[in-house]
C-alpha cells in the first residue's frame, strides 16, 4: 500500500519535483531513498487517505544517488528519483521553511508534524530519570524499559503580538538572530506559571519598556522550528517610551504604514498579523 514518505536530512526535506516544476511528497510502497537496518520509520497519520511515514538520513541526496543536471538555483540538490520509473519527476531537498512555497499547504504543515516527531525522537533515546532504553509504546509515546517512564512530543508555547500606536503606526522589531533586514514582532516564549496575555504583557516590557492594552487572541499556528508553537495577539500601546533590549534586539521603531521596513516571509504568522492590520479598513 502506498504511504507519503517525509523524508529529512537534518532540516533538508526531501520532495518530488514534476516535469511542470510543481512538488509533492514521494507517495510509494517502499521507502524511497536511504533506508539502514537501524532506520526508525515513524507512523504519523494520513493525509489524502494515505498513510504518512517519516524517517531521517544521515547523508545528502546527492550522496545517495548521481545528480542528473546541475544543481538549480537557491540551493536544491537534485537527483532522478528511483521510485518513479517511467516518468521525469526528480527527486529534490530543500529546507522545511522552503517548501511552504513549494508544497500545497497541508503538506507543508505535516512536514513540520514529521520534522517535530523527528526531534523528540531523536533526543529521547534514553530515559531522563534512570538512564534506560526509550522504547515506543505508541506511535506518539514512549516508554522506559527500565523504569516505566513514559514521555511524549512536548511543545514550547510562544507569544508574539501586533502592537499599534492610533490607526496608522505599528510597531516592528529588528531581532539579533534574524538572518535577513527584516523587521518582525516582539514575541517569546511562555514562562511557567504565567497566563499567555501575562507572557505578552512581560514580553513586551521586558524588549522595549513600553505598556499596552487591549490584548486580544488573533491566531495560533505550529512552529516546527523545532518544537513550538506561536499564538498570536494583538494590542494597543498604551504609554512609555522604546527602551531597546539589547541582548535580544538591534532595534525597536514605530513604522507608519505607508513606510514599513522589510515584512516577515509569508509562512510565518508575524506576517499575517501586519498584513491582517494593512488590510483593515
């Protein structure tokens, strides 16, 4: 029976690429590329009524079978795909953010189900309290051969926060681990023991010294990058002056909206909040 396969090399995900440039997940009896004898392929759920399985390489593509054309543009390694005799389609990888703009967006949203999945196995190997093998129980859990210690994927909660000063003014964050000239929206992580608007509340103070009102939940979306995921607020400045966290931040500015700096990529939920608020009447 054939199965989506979501296949990763660290954060390179590999997809099939048709004659008309579109991609897709390898849908195949049998794993497409790479498998060893001490391969784990984890069950995940169905997409389109067909199973999804994923599992990890440790080597490139171009490592597993001979490139038949140079490599295109932005990074792809390309390969002709094995399980697709007969036809053109080949095989190429591409990083788990990249394939938001190559894959339908319900692919793209159970490869990073896969990537997460990946992650937590990959780190619980060994039980936390004494030491043991980590077998599964389930296809989501696992439990200590030892001690009977059971754990499960665990996701890091994260606040960010469309914050705008009258109708026109938003304002918009240059971090320090951005890769691009960007400008994004302050957020960060949920600590213990705070609500989520708590969160946004310390959040916001602790990167510019400013005060807000009016939080209101937006939108949540999974943040495979590895383990999170981002809610989404909105809210109102409401006093202080920018005081900038350096250890964080490169800057912290008010931006009319006729006069943004370079917005967030479309993927991200920072982007549907500016754009959610360029688009209100």
């Amino acid at each position: 029976m054939n199965s989506y396969y979501f296949v990763f090399c660290k954060d390179e995900l590999l997809l099939e690429q048709q004659p008309d440039g579109l991609c897709t997940v390898p849908l195949c009896e049998e794993p497409p590329i790479g498998v060893k004898p001490w391969t784990t392929i984890l069950n995940v759920a169905t997409l389109d009524d067909m199973a999804v399985k994923t599992y990890a390489i440790d080597t490139p593509l171009n490592a597993h079978t001979v490139p038949t054309q140079p490599l295109p543009e932005g990074g792809e390694n390309s390969s002709r795909s094995a399980s697709s005799e007969g036809t053109s389609a080949s095989l190429i990888s591409v990083p788990l953010r990249q394939s938001y703009y190559k894959l339908p967006l319900q692919f793209y949203l159970m490869a990073g189900k896969c990537a997460e999945l990946l992650y937590w196995h990959h780190n619980t190997q060994y039980c936390g309290i004494c030491g043991g093998p980590m077998k599964f129980h389930t296809d989501i859990s696992k439990r200590c051969e030892h001690c009977g210690k059971e754990v499960w994927p665990q996701v890091s909660p994260a606040v960010i926060v469309r914050i705008t000063r009258g109708e026109d003014e938003i304002l918009m964050a240059r971090a320090r681990n951005f890769r691009g000239d960007f400008y994004g929206l302050i957020a960060g992580f949920v600590e213990t023991g705070e609500t989520l608007e708590e969160a946004v509340r310390r959040e916001v103070h602790e990167e510019t010294g400013l005060e807000i009102s009016d939080i209101r939940y937006f939108d949540s979306q999974p943040w495979p990058y590895p383990s999170g995921i981002m809610v989404g607020f909105t809210a109102r400045y409401a006093g202080g002056q920018i005081r900038v966290q350096r250890e964080e931040l490169k800057n912290v500015a008010w931006f009319h909206r006729d006069h943004l700096p370079r917005l967030p990529e479309k993927l991200s939920i920072a982007r549907r909040l500016v754009d959610d608020w360029l688009q209100a009447d």
